[in-house]
C-alpha cells in the first residue's frame, strides 16, 4: 500500500520553508513526518474498518493544527490524496 500525495510541491513547500513557523511557539513536523502520519491513518481505517477515508486530518505541530487531505482516487494498492490547508 501507498499514499501519494497529488499536490507534493505545494504540500512541502507550506511545511518544510522554515520562515513560515519562525515568530510563533509551534514546533512543525516536516512535510515528511506528516507524511507518515497521514499513511498510518489512512492504512489503520483500510485495515481495521475497511473503508477509505475520505477526508484525513493529521497533527502538523505540538499545538492543536491540523493538516487537511483530501481523498482523490485509489488505483490498485495506491490511494490519491490531496493536501488542502491547516486549521488550528
């Protein structure tokens, strides 16, 4: 199983530039550590509750954001998700 992530670019370059976090007291995963968190999530549902989930919402920080992903599509053992923004 994989979960690919459509819109990478736009998904790193929001967590990964480090001026983004810089006058705040949040300490961001990077993009590749919520990554993983996002495919834990994802193959936890598929494998105990049998079902895709559509929308995926995965800690970014220590605080209380979030980061929002979107179901796509899936074709074979890889299921398409889209970044769309954070929520705090």
């Amino acid at each position: 199983m994989k979960v690919f992530v459509t819109n990478k670019k736009y998904f790193e370059a929001s967590f990964d530039e480090p001026s983004i976090f810089e006058n705040t007291k949040r300490e961001p995963l990077t993009s590749s550590q919520i990554h993983k968190n996002l495919f834990k999530k994802v193959s936890n549902q598929i494998t105990i509750d049998n079902s895709i989930p559509l929308c995926v919402l995965t800690q970014y920080d220590n605080g209380d954001g979030l980061a929002i992903f979107d179901f796509i599509t899936k074709k074979e053992d890889i299921y398409y998700y889209q970044y769309s923004t954070t929520v705090s």
